[in-house]
C-alpha cells in the first residue's frame, strides 16, 4: 500500500494567497518601524526649532554669596524655560528652573529673572551652565518643548568655589 497516495499538499491558490499575505505583513511591520524612527520637525518663527536656537541670546549671572541667579533675554527669541547643570567636585546636578519661579509664558525679549538657587548649589561648585528651552509647534502633535543643545548653546558661568 502506498502511503504517499493518500497525502495531499497545499494548493497552489492557497500557497500564493498565504505567500502574499506574509509579504503584506511584513512590508507593514517594516513601515511601522521607520514611521516610527522619524521625529516630526518641530517649528518656531516657521524654521525648524534646532536652527532657532542659535539665534537665543541671553546673560545670566549669580551671585554665590546670597545664591541668586539672574538671566536677560538679550535676544529676539522668547525662551520657554531653563535648564540647570551645577558642576563641582562630586559631579553635577541638573534641575528646572519652572521650581524657582521661572515665568510660567517663558522670558520674552527684553525681560529678565531673578530667582534664589541656593539650595541646589551644595558642596563646592565650579560652574552654573544655562541651557534654554523653547517652544515649538511640531505639525498634529501640538506645541512641544525642545531643549537645545548644550555645547553649543549653553551658557556657562564659572564659579570661584
């Protein structure tokens, strides 16, 4: 008796109908995926933001005695927030500075801040560096926040500690 007889195989319909259900499945995982490795530009004054932060200007001093930090938007760009980066012997500390009383609408042009940090600064600091924040409108996702760039846009105040 032959075994192999009695054994049928998939159809050829039913093969190719199988075959190009999983090259739809995976052409859609593999769109998914780059869809999601692109970030939406985001825009301010209609360029994109990361090219605006270039044109953020602003002095900011402190005071290392009373702990009080000054910053003026010397510039045309509002500045939506400020971040904090406080070096010293046993590393750094970053925070916010909304906690201290920052303008909840950002620092328009030709305004200024002045605020006590002296909590944050402990130990023996040897350096304040100021990095703006701005905000843009990036398209369906709404407004966002973006943080520029540190090394280039940070603005660092060297402390006598």
């Amino acid at each position: 008796m032959d075994r192999k007889r009695g054994i049928r195989g998939v159809t050829p319909v039913v093969a190719t109908t199988l075959l190009v259900g999983i090259v739809i499945v995976i052409a859609l995982i593999v769109f998914f995926w780059f869809r999601s490795l692109k970030d939406e530009t985001c825009l301010k004054f209609e360029q994109n933001i990361e090219l605006v932060c270039k044109d953020v200007e602003f002095f900011a001093d402190y005071d290392l005695d009373l702990g009080d930090l000054y910053v003026s938007n010397t510039g045309n760009v509002p500045i939506f927030g400020m971040k904090i980066k406080i070096e010293g012997d046993a590393g750094f500390t970053t925070f916010d500075l909304n906690e201290y009383g920052w303008l909840g609408i950002g620092l328009n042009q030709g305004n200024a801040f002045s605020g006590n940090i002296l909590s944050e600064v402990s130990g023996n600091p040897t350096s304040i560096t100021l990095i703006p924040t701005l905000m843009g409108s990036c398209g369906s996702d709404g407004n966002k926040i973006y943080i520029c760039n540190e090394e280039n846009y940070g603005y660092k105040i060297p402390l006598a500690g």
